[in-house]
C-alpha cells in the first residue's frame, strides 16, 4: 500500500532520470560537432572547387554566344 501512494520518486529513479538527461547532453554535443564540421567541409569545398565551376560556366556560356 505504501509504495501506492509514493510522491517522491526513490534513489534509483532519480539517479536514472540524472543518467538519462547526462546523455542526452552528451548527444547534443556530438551532434553538434557533426554539424560544425559538415559546414566547414562544405565551405572548404565551395571555395576549393568554386572558381574551377566558374571557369566551365564561363567557358560553356562563351560557346552558346559563339553559335
């Protein structure tokens, strides 16, 4: 009947609760770092290989003016 009416949760569930929220933390952290280096290889890529994708535009549309 006592364990019914409880209404604070015991040592366990709260340090399972604690655990829990630690982990999450942990998560967010490395998706985060995911992220971070995700933008910073796609700005490494657009500035290593944006000026080549300009030259083939230039040289593509210079071929549509001369026909």
């Amino acid at each position: 009947m006592r364990e019914r009416f409880r209404l604070l949760p015991s040592k366990e569930e709260r340090e399972e609760k604690d655990a829990s929220r630690r982990c999450a933390g942990a998560n967010l952290v490395e998706y985060s770092l995911l992220a971070l280096l995700i933008a910073v290889a796609c700005i490494i890529g657009v500035q290593v290989l944006g000026e080549q994708v300009s030259v083939r535009f230039s040289t593509i549309a210079s071929g549509f003016q001369d026909s």
